[in-house]
C-alpha cells in the first residue's frame, strides 16, 4: 500500500511513520503538515490510503478531500471523538482516536487492506455503527480523568535550565509550527511537548482556543465575538493580549462558557 500521511505536528507524523514501519507491505511515499500541502501530495502522489489528521492550518482534513482531485481511502487521526460522524459522512475507512494503541492502529491498517483489496471504500452500514460505538467507548479520552491526571509541573525551558511551572503560572501556550511556548506574567518559555499532548493533560483547566493557541480558562478576560462566528480572547495579562478564537471552536467554548 502506498500511504500519505496528513498530521500538522511532527511528533505525531514520525509516531505514525514509526509504526507503519512495522508493517512490510506499506509504503509511505509523502507527509504533509497543513491543507494545502495535503491536497497538493495526494494529487501528486495518488496514494493508495491516506491517514489525515482533522484539524490542521490552512483548513481541516474534510476540505483536503473537498481540494483533491484523486480521492485516497481515508483513515482520519485526530484527537476528538465529535467529528466520527462526519467522517464516514466522506466515506472514511475507520478513525483514529488518539492516543490509539498498536493493536488499534493495526486493525485500522488490516480494514484498509480488505477494502484495497476488494475494491470497495466505506464500511457497510452495520460495521459503521460498530465502529462508531466502539469510538464512543474508548478509553483514550474519558471525560473526567485528563483533570485528574493532568501534572502538577509543566516542565519548560529557561536558559540551559528545566524549570518546573505550576499549570496555574501559565496564561496560554502557543505553537509556532512545531515548537511550542509556554506563556507566563513574565516569559515566554520552550514547552518540548506537543500540543496536542498539552491539551489532553491540562482539559478542562486548559481550552484550545485554536489550532496554535491553548488557554488557561481561569485567565481569560474577555470573549469578544467578530462577524463570521470568529472571535478574540482578551487575556488577563498586563498587556491585554487577544487571540484568535476559531468558528469551531467559538462554539464549543460556548459550551463551556455560555455567552
């Protein structure tokens, strides 16, 4: 199988190259790490399967499929369990729930050979809603236990030392492509974590506000909504600092935060 793989950080690309590795019959003959690079690849490569991330910069995995003019079979990686639906809406073959275990990846990669091998694309109605369940039911992201779990300390960087930070002590982090910086009252400091893995550990205390940007709940100041369904964040640091809140995710800190 020739494979492409669509993630916006590059830990998560290498981990899916890494465990590809371990299968002998596939092949990965590209990555991608945001919309337009996506859509450029598969139609350049034409790949058999592609694992495509939902959230990325410069739009999500179901506008690359919209771009492409060669459509892949598709198995979706994303941390969020809310856009399972939507995915086999687009004929995907199964969805990843990171973090996804060996044994899941591996049964996800055996569902695409049958469906290489048999010609066929999207499970059949009755595998979907098994599918969709089984989703549902994993245990890579309970609602309650990232809280429980989340660290006291934030390891950052600070010269050539490794500070410890209470997770109160940080106003947001921010990603600049894949590094990432951990923002206090006083510094910018290197975070040598993934996002998205900063997100798991810290929810609810934290929120994504977007896709380069998690904020500390209990720091924000102000929501002010702009036309399109965006909106900026107002900090509560000395300078006021507003970050951009995405359309999807306006939404969902509207749950959260009713307004």
């Amino acid at each position: 199988m020739r494979i492409v793989i669509v993630e916006d950080e590059k830990p998560a690309r290498d981990r899916l190259r890494r465990m590809l590795a371990e299968h002998p019959d596939c092949e990965v003959v590209g990555e991608a790490g945001d919309a337009a690079g996506a859509a450029a690849l598969i139609d350049r490569e034409r790949p058999d399967l592609c694992f495509l991330d939902v959230e990325m910069p410069e739009g999500d995995g179901f506008e690359v499929l919209k771009r492409v003019r060669h459509a892949p079979r598709v198995i979706f990686t994303t941390a969020y369990d809310r856009y399972a639906v939507p995915a086999f809406e687009v004929n995907s073959l199964d969805y990843l729930l990171k973090p996804f275990s060996r044994e899941r990846f591996a049964a996800a990669l055996e569902r695409a050979r049958r469906a290489i091998a048999a010609g066929s694309g999207a499970p059949a109605p009755a595998d979907l809603l098994k599918l969709i369940e089984e989703i549902r039911r994993a245990p890579a992201a309970p609602p309650a236990a990232p809280a429980a779990a989340a660290p006291l300390r934030i390891p950052v960087r600070r010269a050539n030392k490794i500070v410890l930070l209470d997770p109160g002590e940080i106003l947001w982090f921010e990603a600049e492509e894949t590094i990432v910086f951990a923002r206090t009252d006083e510094a910018r400091l290197l975070v040598e974590r993934p996002l998205n893995d900063l997100e798991e550990l810290l929810r609810p205390i934290f929120f994504r506000i977007h896709r380069s940007y998690l904020v500390n709940v209990s720091r924000i100041a102000e929501i002010q909504p702009e036309e399109g369904g965006t909106a900026r964040v107002i900090m509560k640091d000395a300078a006021g600092t507003a970050l951009p809140l995405s359309r999807r995710q306006a939404r969902l800190l509207r749950d959260l935060l009713p307004w």
